[in-house]
C-alpha cells in the first residue's frame, strides 16, 4: 500500500502562480543534488547541467482544446477535447483530418443539448458543427467547411486548456506563454510546463556548452491533472497518453555516454517508457507498444539493460522499415520504482496528493518533503505557472 496522505503538503491558494512572469527565464530555481539544496535562478540553470550531458525536451504542442457553442435558446455548450476515435485513435491522425472528426470530449452543460440538435460556431468564413453521438460516452463529431485540417479549424475556434486549479479564464497571452518556444506537435491538452521556462537563449547557450539536447514527443492528457482518489495510490487508475519518438532519436541515445536529464514529468515518462517497450520486444511480449500502470513492478525473464532494450526498438523499427515509434503509455511512476534512464529532472512543484508527487518521491526518496518545504519557505511559485527545480536522482 501507498497511503496518499503522506504525499501530500499544505498548498496555500495564494502560492499558485495565476500568471506566468514577464520574462520566461526569471523564475527561481532549486538545485538539489547529494543531499544539499541551494537556490538560483533559472538563467543559471546552463552551470548546472554538466558538459556532455542530454537534455531531453517534450516538443508536444498544446491545442486550444476548450470549444465554446451557443445554441439557438443562448444555452452555452462548452466542449473539451480528450482524445480522437476517428478517423483514428492517434492524435497525429486525427489533427491532420479533413472535413471530420470525432471525439472523446467532456462536455459541460449536457443537460441542455439534444441529441439530436447539432450545434454550430461560425469562425470567420468558416463553420464548425458538433453533433452528439454517444450521450453515455461523451464520444462527438466534428464536421467543417473549407480546406483546412482540424488542427487548423480549432486554432482559430478553440480556447487555450488552462489548469483547472487557475480558476481564471485564458487571456491572450495565454495562447502564446502555455506553450514552450519548441512545442511543434499538436496533440497536447495540457502544457509540459517545466519547459515553460526555457526560451531560446537558453536553449543556444545549452548548446554552446556542448550540452546535447533530444525532442520526444508526449501528447499530455486532461488526466495529468486528475487527482488520486483512493487511500491507497496503487488502487489510482493511471491515464494513457501517446508518444511518438524518431529513430534517429532513439539511437542518440543508445550512443550517448553521461547524464540523461528530461525537462518535465512528461519526458521522463516517455524516457522510462521507452525502456519497457524494449523489454517487452525482447521478451516477446503481446502488445509491445502499450505499457499499463502495474509492467513495470512485474517479474521479466529478460532484464536487458537501457541501451539494450532501446536498440531492441531499433531493431524492430528497421525491420519494419519505418522511421517513428508511436505507443501508448500509462506508466505508473511512484516510491519503489526503478529509474532505468534519467539521472535528474528539471521540474516545477506539483499539486499535494498527485502522481505527479507521487514520480518526484519515488526520484528523490522521502526527501521530497525538504525540497517543498524550502520551496514553500523561499516564496516559490508552485504548479503550472510557477517557479523550476533540477532534482538528481538520490
């Protein structure tokens, strides 16, 4: 049993961050590594990360998710998306659809729509329709005029997802700072907000270090911000996301030699991830490319090591002659898992009680509670908006 209780923190409303700083690399940051903690900011974070290390971003781009209709009585509808069904269940298909598409939404006010009414915003010289297919599933279709892919019709309809825990309505620059200045995948319908502070000075300077750096892609969920419910976390159902990594990227890292360092929770996923899928190759294992909450605390005859169960995945994907991996992860990471990739984590603080908290204890061991309370003490902004950290695995 995982009690909860003990991962959680007091979180006063008025540390959350409602709004990002002016500039995205003047949040604070801590340091902890050995034991120590020390305080900086986020400029400083190019001396922290040695020559010769891997820094590994989330490319995933956030859509405007959020899709406000008006019916004809002035009901407001308001939908947000969730995941594609057609034409397909994989975001990347489903973003570059013509004409329509449908959707697993949540779907506020449902009382008020009809089955059998079709709403419909008009964007400019564009219309967009939704019609309700599945009343119990929330499951909607999509259909639109023009030549424009989905991903286009909704960047001009759509608002910005923010945080639910913001309690505000997205502003302009919202559509602009809830996203990272190398977010270039749509699909994402939350931020991976560590590399909200990364702008790309810090990026060039990274580089002139000779600091190596690698984009995976991981299309955040809604359930990223879905809390655990149960006394005992290992009872928590885990959300699933997709992720998509190119072979070129996968044989950096099988080339590389020193530190492995994701920036968010979201490429350390997609890291440890990565890890199980070759394992699951190697071991011949049905469904290779979806990794459920519990594989990763199972029993494997084949226990390859990182590079082995990555080449695993090289291999498999030369064999098919294809160039990107696509798979589906639920990967549970909390106190008693095994890092087999990452060495630190740039990160922001995490809501109490989350599985977020939950990745950042089983990383740092009991010493999460040090962190915090320094974060807590030293004025840090927490959550989506707030300040930064770099952890080294204890």
């Amino acid at each position: 049993m995982i009690n909860i209780e003990a991962y959680s923190y007091s979180l006063p409303e008025e540390r959350i961050a409602k709004y990002p700083l002016p500039e995205r690399d003047q949040s604070k940051l801590l340091i902890y590594k050995d034991g120590v903690i020390r305080h900086d900011r986020f400029t400083s974070i190019v001396k922290e990360i040695p020559t010769g290390a891997l820094m590994v971003f989330n490319n995933t781009k956030v859509i405007p998710a959020r899709l406000h209709f008006i019916k004809d009585t002035g009901a407001s509808i308001e939908l947000f998306l969730l995941n594609p069904t057609q034409p397909s269940a994989l975001l990347i298909e489903a973003m570059q659809s013509k004409k329509t598409c449908q959707w697993h939404c949540t779907i506020g006010n449902l009382k008020r729509w009809n089955q059998d009414v079709i709403l419909k915003k008009v964007i400019g010289l564009h219309s967009l329709n939704a019609k309700l297919l599945n009343r119990e599933s929330h499951v909607v279709e999509f259909s639109w005029d023009g030549d424009l892919s989905f991903a286009e019709i909704i960047s001009l309809s759509g608002e910005t997802p923010l945080p639910p825990y913001l309690k505000r309505s997205p502003e302009a620059e919202d559509k602009q700072r809830y996203q990272t200045v190398y977010s270039a995948h749509e699909g994402a319908v939350a931020a991976p907000t560590a590399g909200l502070h990364f702008t790309d000075g810090t990026i060039k300077q990274l580089q002139n270090k000779g600091v190596n750096q690698l984009y995976v892609t991981l299309h955040v969920s809604a359930g990223t911000f879905q809390p655990v419910k149960t006394l005992n976390a290992l009872e928590h159902s885990m959300h699933q996301e997709q992720i998509v990594v190119n072979i070129e990227s996968l044989r950096s890292l099988i080339n590389h030699e020193g530190p492995i360092i994701p920036v968010g929770t979201t490429s350390m996923r997609t890291l440890e991830s990565l890890y199980w899928i070759g394992l699951k190759l190697l071991n011949k294992l049905a469904d290779p490319f979806f990794i459920d909450q519990h594989f990763a605390y199972q029993q494997h005859t084949l226990v390859p090591d990182a590079k082995e169960a990555i080449e695993a995945i090289v291999n498999y994907l030369n064999a098919e002659e294809i160039d990107l991996l696509m798979a589906s992860t639920a990967i549970y990471i909390h106190p008693g898992y095994q890092f087999k990739i990452c060495n630190a984590l740039v990160t922001n603080f995490h809501q109490p009680g989350s599985t977020l908290m939950l990745l950042v204890a089983a990383f740092v061991g009991d010493d999460w509670k040090s962190i915090y309370n320094e974060a807590l003490s030293n004025d840090y902004r927490f959550l989506s908006y707030g300040d930064s950290s770099i952890l080294w695995n204890k």
